[in-house]
C-alpha cells in the first residue's frame, strides 16, 4: 500500500500498534509495521541524473553556440582580409599604371617642339615641357599645382592690361580648336612674345 506524506523525512520507519483493553490495561501483544517514505521525485537520485545530464547539455550548447560565433566572426575577418589584399592589389596595379601613363605623357611631352602645358579641369598645372618651361620662365616642379593663369600670363595684345584664360576658351570652343593670333605672353621675368595659342 502507498500514502502520502509531505511532513516526514525520508527513511525507513517502524510504526508499533498497540491495544488498549475495555478495563484501561494495555495488550502485551503488538502489531509492527515497516514503513518506507520514499523521497520526492525531485530528490530522486534518478532526478540528480537528470538534472546532471540538463546542465551538461546547457554547457555544451553554450560552448557550441560560443564556437560557433568565433568561427563566423574568423570567417569575416578572413573574408575582411582578403578584400583588402585584392584593394591593395588592384591600388597598387593601378598605381603603376598611373605612373606609367604619366612617365608615358612626360616622354611626350618633352618630346614636343611646342611648348605644352597640362593643366586639370580644376585649371591647375600638372604638366609641362621644357619648351613651355623656356617661354613661361617657370619650371616644372615650381608651376605644378598652381592656377594656370599665374604660369601661363597671357593677354590680349591689342588691350594690353586684358588677361587671357586659355583653359576656358578651350572649354567654351565647340569645335576643340582656339586660334588667337593677337595674344602676348609674359614671362616670369617679364619678358614678351607674341604667341598662337591654340
């Protein structure tokens, strides 16, 4: 047979019975009964197995969870890396392109009877060659990045104090070509020669 009790520790216990007759004296005789409480089920040592087997399925979810994060966080990082190998591969093949291109330009340049002045939208000088040197009286090291209109002072020969901007007459001229044969260059040291510029 089973009972319930919620008051009494676990253990094996003895319960005696003994009689009492009608005239007050107690029976000798006496009946015994073993009684077992069992613990509750969740003191059961099966239910210790079970929480054991929670707490390491907890841990190893977490670790697995933890390793998991640290492998992607690796893959990125390797993903980042490899990106930035091919930039600088692809910022230093373009760099020596660059500097091919512009050693190609200067060759040319320097190859010209002309003198030539390379100037960007931004009307700044980034390249000229000797023959320009000679005529402007600035060299190249000293005119690039200044305004073309400091290097190169050219003016209106028939309105002396006129100045003249070639690089926006080339960009107003549909056509690509300017023909101007009424100009005066002045050089650096002021010296005068009546020039085409085109």
């Amino acid at each position: 047979n089973y009972g319930s009790y919620t008051n009494i520790r676990q253990g094996k216990y003895t319960l005696r019975i003994r009689s009492v007759r009608q005239d007050g004296v107690w029976n000798e005789n006496e009946i015994s009964v073993k009684i077992t409480v069992l613990p509750p089920f969740w003191l059961h040592p099966a239910a210790f197995v079970l929480y054991g087997l929670v707490i390491v399925g907890a841990v190893l979810s977490v670790l697995f969870l933890i390793r998991k994060k640290r492998r992607n966080q690796l893959l990125i990082l390797m993903k980042k890396e490899e990106e930035n190998i091919r930039l600088e591969k692809e910022i230093k093949n373009r760099t020596i392109e660059i500097a091919t291109e512009k050693e190609r330009l200067t060759v040319t340049l320097g190859s010209i009877g002309d003198g030539v002045i390379a100037a960007g939208v931004d009307g700044t000088v980034q390249m000229m060659n000797a023959v320009a040197e000679k005529f402007t009286g600035w060299i190249q090291e000293e005119a690039v990045g200044l305004p073309i209109m400091d290097i190169f002072n050219l003016r209106d020969n028939s309105a002396r104090n006129s100045r003249v901007n070639p690089l926006k007459k080339i960009l107003e001229k549909t056509d690509g070509a300017v023909s101007t044969y009424d100009s005066l260059l002045i050089s650096r040291d002021g010296t005068k020669r009546i020039v085409s510029d085109s």
